[in-house]
C-alpha cells in the first residue's frame, strides 16, 4: 500500500522543500522502505527547459530525456531513485494534457472546469507509474497564498478525503524569523502560513520550522497551539553546515519517527551510518584544493546547482575540502586569463548556450593546456576545448561553431539528426526551442587505450545529455594528428562523446552532464578522478 505525503511551503519561497522532501526520502529509505519523490510546479511553462537560469536555476535532466526542476536533482542525490519523466509537471504540462483530451473528445462535450478535469489531471499525475513504493513524497512548489498554487493544493486535499487520512501526510515548511530589535523569534508568520492553508481545507499534520537558531519550547508549543498540530509534530529546522547533515538533523528532531507514527508503522531506527561517514568526511577533511569555474551564469551559484555538489561529491571521495571560484567566463574576452587563474589547482567549464562568454571559455582551456593545469569541460566546456585545441594546435584560425552563425571552419555545428536506440530522431534548425536538445541518457564507447577507460574502468557508459550542438567529427583526424585523443564515441561512431590530451597531467573534455548522476554516497568517476589530480597539482603549487 503506497502512502502520500505532500510538502507544501510558506511565508517565503527558496526555504527548502526540495531539501526537506530529499532528507525526509533519504530517513525513510534508511528505515527499509521504498520511496519516490515527485515535483509539481505551478508555473505555466510546459517545464524549465527554456526558463533563464537566472530566474529558475539549472534544468535537471533525467535518463528517459525530461527537462525538469533542480529540486528533482536533491531527490537523486539523497536517495539514489532515478527520478523520471513522470515525478515532474507543471501547470503547463497539466494544463496542455487537458485541453489535448478535450480536442480529441475524450470528455464527451463536457464544459471544462478546474475542478474536477484539472484537480482530476493532477490527482492522476501523483499516483500514477507508480511500481508499489512505500512512501510518494510530492513537493508542492511555490508558497501557499499564490494564486497559481490553488489547483494543486486543491487536488492534494481531495485526496486526502479519497485516499482516507491513514493513506496521507500534510507537511509544511514555514519560516520562524528573528527579530535583532526585540530579541525575539516569532511565530506570528508560521500562524498566518497555516491559516492560508486551512483556508483552502488541509489541516497540516507536521510543521517544519526553518530558523537560524534554537527555537524554544515554549514558542514550539505556542506553535502547536494555534496550528492545532501536537507539540512533537513542531520539527525545527536549523541552519546546518551542510545539506547533507540535514537527514541526521532532522531524524534527531524526530521528523521520521512523527511520520511513521502517523502512519501506524513501527520499523527498525534508521541506520545512518552511510550519512555519518559523509559528515565526517566533509567536517575533517585532510586537505583543501581550489577549483575554478568559469561560466555562464557565476552570478546564481542554483544555475550549477548539481556541478557544485558533484565537485563537492569528487572532494569526499578525496577527503578534501573543494574551493569553489566562480569566474565569469566573460572577463577572459581580451585573452587575459593569467590574473585570475594563476595558482587555482583546477579549471572546470562547465555547459552553457550561446556566444557570449565562449571566447572566455576558450581562453580558459589555452590556459589549463599550456600551464598543464587539470582542466574539465563539460558539453560547452568541451567544444570550447576543441576549438581552442583546433585554433592553436592545428592551426586552423577559423575555427568556430555554427552556434553562434556561419564560420569558416565548423568545428562544432548543429546535428540534425542521430540514433536513439534502434529510432532515428530529427530535429529542424528553425524548429521550437523547448524539449528539442539531444536529451537524456545515450551509450558512450570508451576507447581502452584512454584516460578515460582508466576512470570508469569499463569501455561502455551511459550518461546523460542537454545539447542541440555536435563536435564535428570530420575534424577527428586533424586534430589527433595534433595531440586532441578522441576517447568515446557514440555506438554509431558518428558523435565524439569525450575527448582528452594524453601528455597532460589531467585535460578531459565531455559532451555529456556526469553532474547529473553524482551522489554523495556514489561520486561520479569523473569528479573523483578531476579531483585527485587537482590535489595533485596543488602539491605542486
């Protein structure tokens, strides 16, 4: 019998319930049972994959090619379930697969109404490809009181009355702020974030209380008074170091065990070994390293969201601390790389779209291959490397990518076509932007004789893609003759996956996103391997 629990937030936005949902995912799962954990979005685009990074953080992308919320990434981080298509909708998306039913008939002439045909859509969405999990964690974004969060918060509280309350969990996150002025915590804005909620008919049965200090007992049952919860369902939720102490935190508190008493359920305590042994890697680490980023969008540290952790990730595995230096590729426009680069142990660029910043991004990869620094590119960041190797080691001054218009030598150009499996897909330069990329997981061959066959030790892989543009593999030959080693191929042997300089301590370049697929407890080879050398170098420095 699977059980549903719904996250909803309040007072403000960005408190954390993609956060929340994970640890709370990650304490279930360390007491035996089988979680999923899923998004519903308010906002009307179709998904975020043509939103600016600036206003909604990366776009996450999943192994069967959906373009969905960062907060999908926390999920698979925290608990090792790779999320699908299907555990992300939006009011768009909904709202799309209403009105095609409509257009084909299948509602028989009825006059279409949120409720029940929206209400109805999104019940569906939360309870359906579904494979007899446990626990159905919903996160609910936005903040109670918007008025594009109605449907959803709607069809979460008719199924609270279908489902019965013993199938069905009410958590929601608000904000106890302090005020310096009166030395006080108040709870006055937690009080008005339950009434928005009553006010549309769900009674939560926890409350997740953000705060940057203890908050005391006696507001905590002040709380639980005027929220009408009990006193033990009042969970703080502190300010901690780190996001991934927040499973151990919250399960002292305890979060988990007011669930599973909800629930009826008497499992075995948690076993958190595996998040205890994160902790102390990350609070004594034996050393630190400084990796620079240059990119796009330095300026919202969310728009690499799965990168820094993953980076973060690579030094667990190391049992070093990771430095991150965000460095906007367009400072390096006029090739003066040297002020800020000299003395980083690293260099990571990371993907993007579009022309500005590109020459940046080149000059950052002349920089890591001439002062033979580890360098790391990834999707964008590799077919900068490859025009920067073309430019300067074959001697191909005109070499460019059609992504930016027409070039003389189109190292990197548009595919318009290539091979999923056993289906050809097909794709128009004019045609729409949204869900148009080469998208999800696709199979790399890694040439044995390879770096990169030393780091994944295996000579096939799946990772997981986000681009419309391609290295141009007639350019393959010039270029190995140069000293660029293409080291994985797709099946077909047409698209260059990964590329590599073999006399370099560390110059890797990949089409692909392994940031997507790196966890703390399982970090990606790549970020391992880019690691070590970085503290390889910075015993050189």
């Amino acid at each position: 019998m699977t059980r549903f629990i719904f996250i909803t937030g309040g007072v403000v936005s960005s408190l954390g319930k993609g956060l929340a949902s994970a640890a709370l995912g990650a304490l279930l799962q360390a007491r035996g049972f089988r979680v999923r954990l899923r998004k519903l979005d308010p906002y009307i685009n179709v998904d975020p994959g043509t939103m600016s990074p600036y206003q909604h953080g990366e776009v996450y992308v999943t192994d069967d090619g959906a373009e969905t919320d960062l907060d999908l990434g926390h999920y698979e981080r925290f608990t090792g379930v790779p999320a699908k298509r299907s555990d992300n909708a939006t009011t768009g998306r909904i709202y799309s697969e209403v009105i095609a039913r409509e257009r084909h008939g299948d509602y028989l002439g009825a006059t279409i109404q949120v409720i029940p045909h929206i209400t109805d859509a999104i019940k569906a969405f939360v309870a359906d490809d579904l494979e007899d999990e446990d626990f159905v964690l919903c996160e609910i974004g936005g903040t109670v009181g918007d008025i594009e969060g109605l449907p959803f918060l709607e069809a979460i509280r008719q199924m609270g009355n279908d489902l019965g309350r013993d199938r069905v969990m009410y958590i929601h996150l608000t904000l106890v702020p302090y005020l310096p002025s009166s030395g006080e915590l108040k709870t006055k804005p937690t009080q008005h974030s339950v009434k928005e909620l009553l006010n549309v008919g769900i009674q939560p049965d926890v409350l997740l209380c953000r705060a940057d200090r203890p908050i005391p007992d006696g507001e905590r049952r002040k709380i639980a008074l005027f929220c009408n919860v009990r006193n033990e369902a009042v969970i703080p939720a502190l300010d901690v170091a780190s996001i991934y102490a927040v499973p151990i935190t919250y399960h002292e508190e305890g979060l988990d065990d007011v669930v599973c008493r909800h629930f009826r359920l008497t499992p075995a305590a948690p076993d958190l070994a595996r998040w205890e042994s994160i902790l102390t890697r990350l609070t004594r680490p034996e050393g630190e390293v400084t990796i620079a980023v240059v990119g796009k969008y330095t300026g919202l540290p969310d728009a690499y969201k799965s990168l820094t952790e993953a980076l973060i990730h690579g030094g667990i595995a190391n049992n070093v601390r990771v430095a991150v230096d965000w460095i906007d590729s367009q400072v390096f426009d006029d090739g003066q790389a040297i002020q800020r680069l000299e003395g980083v142990h690293g260099i990571l660029v990371p993907g993007g779209f579009g022309e500005r910043g590109s020459q940046g991004k080149v000059e950052a990869a002349r920089f890591a291959r001439e002062r033979r620094i580890p360098y790391f590119g990834i999707c964008f960041g590799m077919q900068m490397a490859v025009v920067e190797a073309a430019r300067n080691l074959a001697g191909i001054p005109g070499a460019g990518s059609t992504e930016f218009g027409p070039c003389p030598a189109p190292v990197v150009g548009l595919m318009t076509e290539w091979l999923r499996g056993n289906q050809m897909e097909h794709r128009m330069a004019d045609g729409d932007l949204g869900g148009t990329m080469r998208l999800g997981a696709y199979e790399c061959v890694i040439r044995r004789n390879s770096r990169a066959f030393q780091i994944y030790r295996t000579d096939r892989i799946s990772e997981r893609h986000r681009h419309r543009y391609e290295v141009n593999n007639n350019y393959i030959g010039v270029l190995e003759r140069h000293g660029l080693y293409f080291s994985g191929m797709s099946p077909d042997g047409l698209l260059p996956e990964m590329v590599e300089i073999p006399d370099h301590p560390w110059f890797v370049g990949v089409q692909f996103h392994p940031e997507l697929k790196s966890k703390p407890f399982d970090p990606h080879p790549l970020f391992t391997s880019f690691v070590e050398a970085a503290v390889a170098q910075s015993r050189l420095v």
